[in-house]
C-alpha cells in the first residue's frame, strides 16, 4: 500500500476503522517512506511507547515488509 503524503497516512491511523493492514502500512510508511521530519517524528513516538506495544507493532510490520516486498 502507498500513501502519497503524510497527512494521508495519519488519517488512516486516526481513523481506526479496523483495517489493520491499511494501519501497519501507514505505520510502516511514516517510519520508513515519508520525508525525513515525519520519519524522525514518527520514530520519536514508536521508541516512546511500551515495550510491548513495540514489540507487537514491530511484529505487525516485519510481515507486512514480507508481504510489501513478495508484491514487488
């Protein structure tokens, strides 16, 4: 899945409507894909959180990397 800017990708994470692929992959897009400041942001905010939450987010976006890449 491919955001074409920030601003897309934040509002597939504020609005929770229980697609978690479009979720990982805006995650994925902001810590990896978008300009630097979102990226720094974004960074700032996954290694703030839980251990936990990291852990299964970072789960989350290790297939989704799987996945992203066996679409190429």
């Amino acid at each position: 899945m491919e955001f074409a800017t920030v601003t897309e990708a934040l509002t597939v994470l504020k609005n929770t409507d229980g697609d978690n692929f479009r979720w990982i992959a805006a995650i994925y897009y902001l810590l990896n894909e978008a300009p630097s400041e979102a990226r720094a942001d974004m960074a700032e905010k996954f290694n703030t959180m839980p251990v936990e939450q990291q852990s299964l987010i970072q789960s989350m976006l290790d297939i989704y990397q799987v996945t992203k890449k066996a679409a190429q």
